[in-house]
C-alpha cells in the first residue's frame, strides 16, 4: 500500500466513509422528519410553546423546513416555516462576526489591534496594562462586566442610538482580558459598531447589504421594529399566565448587533448552507470560514471550546458542533452546525419558558443522525473534595444594583463520598457527574462534560461544555449563598420578633418605667423594619418575572434605591441611642438583648445594601 498516491488513499478513504453514511444513515435520515414531526408537535401540544420554527440541512440540501402552533393566536395565524420571521437573539451575533471577518479580509480591522485604536467618541477603560483586541471579544474574554440593566426595551422611543448607547454604558474592566471566557452582548455590539464605523455605514445597512441580501435571506432583518411588510408575518412573543398565554409586544434591543435580528427558519437554512460550505463564497473567503469555526480559546481537551465567535457545542464524545443560541427574552432559538458532517439544526419557540425545547429536538436531532455521543468509560472520582464549593458565573455585574443577580447563577459543587462522583447543582437542577480524565467529568445519563482549571489567584475556575462562553469562578465569602442567607434570615427572624412581639411586650409590661428616649427608639426600631418590609415587596413586585424584570423591573428598582438610604440613616441613629439602652435602662432585660441583636443584624443589613449595590447610582459613585 505503500506505493499507492496519498490523494488516492484519500479519495479511496472518502468513498468509503461515503458509502458507510449512506448505508446506515439513510434509515435515519428518512425518519428523521416524522421524529421531528413527533416532538415538536407534543411540544405545543402539552404548552410548552405556543409556535415553533425548524430548519434542518445536510450539505447544501434541505431536510426539513417547518412551522409548529401559532405565529399570532389571536388572529389564528400558523407559524410558517418558510415565511414567519422568530426572533433569533444573540444569534444575531454570527452575523457580526461574518461582517467583521469582511472588513479583515478588506483590511480595515484587525483582531489583534487595540479596540480603543478604532474608537474616536468614548474609549474603553484603560484598567489593565494589556488591551482589549477585536480576538477577545469575538471570544468572550476581554475581561469586562456584565449588565442587564436596558439590555432590552419596551418602545422605540427608548431604543436610542446604537454609538450612544454603548457610550452611556461603558463597562467595568474587571479581568485581565484573554484569561477566562465571560459572555459579553456589549463586547459584540462593540464589534458590531467598529464595523459600522470603518465601513461608514450604519449597522442595519451594513449587515442587510453585505450578509442578508448576497445570501437571499430576503425575509430577513436585524431593524427595529421590523420593516412595515415584515409586521403581518412576524411571530408574536407570549408569556404564561394563569389559564394560557398572553401575547406580549415587540421587545427592543439598544445593542443591536448582540440579538436584534428577526429571522426565518427558510432563511436561517440559508445562513447555514453557506456557514457549512468550506468554500470562498461572495461574503467570506475560505480562510476566513475555517478561521471562524477554528478553536480560538480551548478551555480543557475534554470540553467544548470557543470557536472565533461561535463556540462549541459537541454533545459528549460526538461529532464536533459548533454554533450559538439565542434569547430575547419570550423566543428563544439555537443554531447547531456539524462541519464535518455537513449538518445544520436550526429552532425557535416564541414563548417564555420554552428554551428546553431547542435543547432538546438537537440532541434528538443528533442522536436521529449518529451525531451525538456514546457514553464513554467513566471512573470513580477520587480526589472530588478539591472541588467542591459554590461557583459564580463570570458573567455577572461589579458596578450597579443587578449584581446581586450574580448569585443566582451559580453552581454548588459537592463531592458524594459514597457513589464516588460530584453531584454539582445549578439552575438546570441536581446532576451527577464521572470522571473522564484529569479535572474533567461527564453527566452521568447526559451529554454535559464539566472541566475544572487552576485559578491564578488560587482554587479552581469551573467550566460547563454547554456553555463555554462563560467560565464559572469560586466564590468569596460575602458572595456565598449560605452567608447571604443567614444575614437575610437573621434580620428577617428579628425584624418579625419587633414588629409582632413588642407590641405585645409593651403591654405586659406596660408598668415598667420608661426612660427618656426608649419610646423614639422604639419608634425607629419599627421603622426600619418596615421600610426593610416595603422595600423587599415592592422589588418582588418589580421582579414578576424574567420578561417583567428586564424589560422594565430594573428601571422600577431604580427608583427604589433610596429606601434602603433611609433604611442606613435609621440604623445611624439607633446606633447613637444604642449605648443608652444598657446604660439607662431602657426597657427590660430580654428588649435589650432582643434590640442590641437587632441593632447587630441591622448593621450587617447595612453592609448587605452596600456590597451588592442595592443604592442609587449617585451614591455609590459618591463612596467610590
């Protein structure tokens, strides 16, 4: 075999791969739609949506083109899958970084440049000696915060212009940029601006000329609102109530390029076709294709790593996928591409809640086709008290109120002695996890593989191979769970001992002798904890749900600032009566303790407002 011509090796090689796929896949293949068929519609069926969207390719050619439930329910209008446009989120990212690879190909970007270099109206904040490069935000790593704060709008009048926008909302540098992946709709905006910027075009024009028009997505849009004769065919979003669902109106993104876009399932199949073709095409050379889909940031060889813009997303030991999701809140979509295979899934729900859907009919999809990965040998895990802990996601706000939401995305980490695996909680629930090799583990019954690598400041940053975009770092102790909860219960049990006790206890011991000043403290006493109270509802009350919270709770909880202001001022002045309580004998011996208690958890309630931002902008600028 020696003397055989390597290119004929090769070719001997690829028709046999050939003739293997075709003689085990076409089974798959020709079921694959009913399969898809089966599930989507049990998915609007049971409620878990009330529309859907599916596009399915394989080298060039069309699987599967198909609409599910309602596009409007209240005009009984059906999705189409050719013609009803779904918000596709941050998928809208894909296509900032198409247009950022043509202006690399035309010479006016480049990925190692200073970002700052291109920005004339505001700069990034010169935190750390090494700069910012269009390489770091195309991989989530250039080490800024994150804000959810008017990350999505309820009018145009709020829209605002996209260079304004990121001007007015700079974030904080808080890493050293390229050292851990951290999700950033910013930093993709900002890549989005740049090309509009060299191009001397807006962002609207840029994309629709260069990238949606060469590629006949024709039904297609990233303006806001969508174009008059896109309105009657465009997907409503819906959030469950109580007995259904209620239609919501068209959300607004400020920063455009990381999720505006309006797309449909025809014209997604179109992006796909052109993404899984290796070839030059009339929007991307053939190095730049392979330069986009390449490993940019590899986390650990046994999970998922970021791709030039897309990352990973490889279910196991399967096929390698690349791709992106997308959220705006009540649609939710995901694109999965198999290079390799020629494959491309694309879904979209319209209502909130339903983002399992799209989790789902992929790995379905996968599994149909021989994509997805077998369960490989998993090992005891021996050495898993080195990880346990409560981990924050990266992606998270240091410098406003929203980075108490911080805490919500975290994951504990436990080591089960018993059955020798990790057992690691998140939002996603309780799973349990084997080891695969050194610092990686891999879901037991699932396709999730986690990773584990030294922080430089010590103990260990946790990845999830489902969500490589966003490292996940040990927490410190103000920002554990459990410390925050016992401060909070703390103050609750004492609060509620104040406002329901006393009042009794000042009866029973309604002859006792009252000192000058114990009835004001009293009286402060009880306002604190009411405010405390009102304050607490009235944030519930903002925070309804994910779509009332992000679409205008924030700016509620804004205006509620000061109270925990008042909240501080209250304290102060208990704490300059405080020594009085004991000295002068107010009240009876357990008030006293009961109050100096309180007094303790107060403080400590003080101190909660400030660490997670819970005041006015103004004010903390101020103490800065």
């Amino acid at each position: 075999m020696h003397c055989v011509p390597a290119w004929l090796k090769a070719w001997l090689s690829t028709a046999l791969v050939c003739c293997c796929v075709a003689v085990y896949a076409a089974p798959d293949i020709a079921n694959l739609s009913q399969q898809v068929d089966g599930y989507m519609r049990h998915t609007v069926v049971s409620g878990k949506t009330v529309g859907a969207t599916v596009a399915i390719v394989r080298n060039g050619r069309l699987l599967a083109l198909k609409g599910y439930g309602d596009a409007d329910r209240t005009r009984g209008i059906p999705v189409q899958g050719g013609t009803t446009q779904f918000r596709i989120g941050s998928i809208t990212k894909v296509l900032v970084w198409i247009a950022v690879m043509q202006q690399v190909e035309a010479g006016r970007l480049d990925l190692e440049a200073d970002v700052n270099s291109y920005l004339q109206d505001f700069q990034l904040p010169p935190d750390f000696t090494a700069p910012v490069t269009l390489r770091h935000l195309m991989t989530h790593t250039p080490g800024l915060e994150d804000n959810l704060v008017d990350l999505f709008v309820s009018g145009p009048r709020q829209l605002g212009e996209l260079g304004s926008n990121l001007a007015n909302h700079v974030p904080q540098r808080v890493r050293l940029p390229g050292s851990l992946t951290a999700y950033s709709n910013y930093g993709a905006a900002l890549a989005g601006y740049l090309v509009a910027h060299v191009s001397g075009m807006s962002w609207d024009d840029y994309v629709e000329a260069h990238v949606l028009q060469p590629l006949g997505m024709r039904d297609s849009t990233t303006r806001q609102p969508v174009p008059a004769h896109m309105e009657a065919t465009r997907a409503r979003g819906y959030l469950p109530v109580l007995g259904g669902e209620k239609e919501q109106g068209f959300t607004y993104v400020p920063l455009a390029p990381a999720g505006a876009a309006s797309a449909t399932a025809a014209d997604m199949a179109k992006l796909m076709a052109e993404l899984l073709n290796p070839n030059a095409s009339q929007i991307l050379s053939a190095a730049s294709k392979a330069q986009l889909f390449g490993d940019a940031f590899v986390i650990h060889p046994e999970v998922n790593a970021m791709a030039l813009g897309p990352y990973e997303m490889t279910l196991g030991d399967g096929a390698r996928a690349v791709g992106h999701d997308g959220n705006t809140i009540l649609f939710n979509s995901r694109m999965v591409l198999w290079p390799q295979q020629g494959v491309g899934v694309f879904v979209s729900t319209n209502t909130l809640g339903a983002e399992p859907v799209a989790t789902e009919l992929v790995e379905l999809v996968a599994s149909q086709l021989g994509l997805a990965g077998s369960e490989p040998a998993l090992a005891d895990v021996v050495d898993g008290a080195k990880y346990a802990g409560q981990y924050l996601s990266a992606r998270r706000n240091h410098s406003n109120f929203s980075k108490l939401l911080g805490v919500m995305d975290s994951a504990q980490v436990q080591f089960d002695k018993e059955t020798l695996s990790l057992l690691i909680t998140d939002l996603g629930g309780t799973r349990r996890y084997r080891q695969v090799s050194d610092g990686a583990f891999q879901q037991v019954d699932g396709f999730t593989r986690v990773a584990f690598t030294p922080s430089p400041s010590g103990g260990q940053i946790l990845y999830f191979s489902d969500r490589p975009m966003t490292a996940y770092t040990a927490a410190t102790l103000p920002e554990s769970v459990m410390v925050n909860l016992a401060i909070l219960l703390t103050w609750l049990v004492l609060a509620v001992g104040v406002l329901l006790v006393w009042p009794i206890s000042s009866l029973t011991h309604r002859r006792h002798d009252t000192v000058a000043g114990q009835r004001l403290l009293a009286l402060l006493c009880y306002a604190a904890c009411v405010v405390v109270a009102l304050f607490g509802v009235s944030v519930a009350g903002a925070a309804e749900n994910a779509y009332a919270l992000l679409l205008h709770g924030f700016a509620n909880i804004a205006q509620l600032l000061w109270w925990p202001v008042a909240f501080a001022v209250l304290v102060v002045v208990q704490l300059v009566y405080g020594f009085r309580v004991w000295l002068a004998g107010f009240w009876w011996p357990s008030r006293r303790l009961h109050f100096t208690l309180l007094l303790f958890a107060q403080c400590a309630m003080v101190w909660w407002f400030w660490y997670w931002n819970l005041l006015p902008a103004v004010l903390l600028e101020y103490l800065k």
